[in-house]
C-alpha cells in the first residue's frame, strides 16, 4: 500500500539522509514522524522510524555526562552568534551559510551549537550559533572566536545579553537588528573581522585565487601563506591593482598590499 507522503515528508527524509551528527538526525526523524500519514499502509514504517529516534536518543542521553566538545575553528575567521531565545539566531545562521539548523517557534530550539561556513567573496568564515541556554562550555567558544555577533529585536534583549556576557567577552564585538538585509550584515562582519582579500595569481594558468590577510599585510605574509620556500626562494612580486585604471607593478617582501590587489610570486 503506498504511503501517500507529502513533500515535506520527503524534504525531511533528504534531511536525514545527508545529517552529520545525531542531533541533525533526531530532528530529521522527528519531523519525517510528524509528515507521515498516518494509516495501515505507514504502521511498519512509523515503528521503524521511531525505533531508530529511540536508538539515537539513547546515544544522545548517554553522551550527556562526556565532556562536551568544542568547536574546531576552520576557514579564515570564526564568528559566534548570541542572543536570546527566539530572536532568530537560527534563521541567520541559515541565511549567512546556507545550512539547515532546526527552526521552530519554542523556546531553546538550539541545545548544542551549530555551525555553517559564510563565503565572502570566495572566503569562508565559519559562523558557530552558540544556545540561548548559556551553558559556560558553549559560551567558552565566543572568548576564543574572532568576532561575536549580538543579535536582537528590542533594545531589552539587547541590554539583557549585554549584561551576561558583555564584559566577559575581550574579542571584538557587534551588534545588530534580526531584521537587517543578510548581505549589510556580511559587510559589517566582514569589516570588523579587519581583513582584506588579496588574490594570487597562478603563473601558468593566469588563474586568480582569493586569499584573507590582515589589514597591513606585506608581499612577505602573502608569499609565507601559500608556502615558507616562496619566502626564502622570493625573487620578486608582480602586482596589479585597480584604481581607474589597473596598474602593473614589480615590488618586494616589505611591500604592504591593499584590498583586491593581485600577486604573482617569481622564485629563484
């Protein structure tokens, strides 16, 4: 007899199918559960799924006494997002890295941090959702982050998490409105993380590669980044630049680089 599913049955099967951790996976199952029809045809495949909900929750209780982990930082940066319950945390991460966190209207829908990757004109930055249940293993995460991200709907949500965490984090800090266009809030992030975007330029191909570098950055730390030998074996720098009109250049290690520049390392 067939199932007859609906499609958000479907989505949430895909869900499933390509989840990484168990949590991604319980909330995949719970949601396949809540889709299906309910009738004679879906009773072998309802207690199959709740069977394997069972299995996972177990695993999930039984890792509650483990040592929670961190986050590993990947990418070029490392941006955490707090607020307070049911700001929409949740649906920025979405929208910043294009992941799939679970979205729903109760309270304390995150209970461990998620984690996407932004891309910024060709960089990644890896944005880390930290729960609303402020647990100090979790928070621990934004003392080390590059920037963290306050997000809030009235000025009181703001003042509230101000008052938690505000003093306590030393890293770089900003703050803003849940309603914000996604594309403001990656420029703001972009330029306060304070890097710049330098691209090296393959000799052979003429293919340009962008790279993140802090602002002040020398020939020097671009050619160290893709390999130390480019360091020691340096010959010169090619570099070109856009103002109204692109300018080819010959410079040297101690050359300090500007945002968009173009390098192409020559070697002994």
């Amino acid at each position: 007899m067939p199932i007859n599913a609906t499609p958000e049955y479907y989505k949430a099967e895909e869900k499933f199918r390509h989840a990484k951790t168990n949590e991604e996976k319980i909330h995949a199952l719970e949601e396949m559960i809540r889709e299906l029809p309910k009738h004679k045809g879906t009773e072998n495949l309802l207690a199959q799924l709740r069977a394997k909900l069972s299995k996972l929750k177990k695993q999930k209780t039984s890792q509650k006494g483990s040592k929670k982990e961190g986050i590993k930082k990947e990418g070029d940066g490392q941006v955490c997002i707090i607020s307070m319950s049911n700001i929409g945390k949740s649906t920025l991460l979405k929208k910043l890295t294009n992941t799939a966190p679970l979205i729903a209207n109760y309270p304390y829908t995150t209970q461990n941090p998620e984690v996407g990757m932004m891309d910024y004109k060709g960089i990644k930055i890896q944005i880390v959702e930290i729960p609303s249940t402020f647990e100090p293993e979790y928070v621990s995460i934004a003392m080390t982050a590059d920037l963290v991200v306050f997000l809030y709907d009235k000025e009181d949500d703001l003042t509230t998490v101000k008052n938690l965490f505000w003093d306590k984090i030393r890293t770089k800090k900003l703050c803003i409105q849940r309603n914000e266009p996604v594309d403001d809030i990656k420029k703001k992030i972009w330029a306060m993380l304070g890097l710049i975007i330098v691209y090296t330029r393959d000799r052979l191909t003429k293919k340009d590669e962008p790279m993140a570098l802090p602002q002040g950055a020398l020939v020097k730390d671009f050619a160290y980044h893709i390999h130390k030998d480019f360091v020691k074996n340096f010959y010169f720098a090619r570099l070109w630049r856009k103002g109204r009109k692109t300018e080819e250049r010959k410079v040297g290690l101690k050359y300090k680089l500007k945002d968009g520049d173009i390098v192409e390392i020559h070697t002994k």
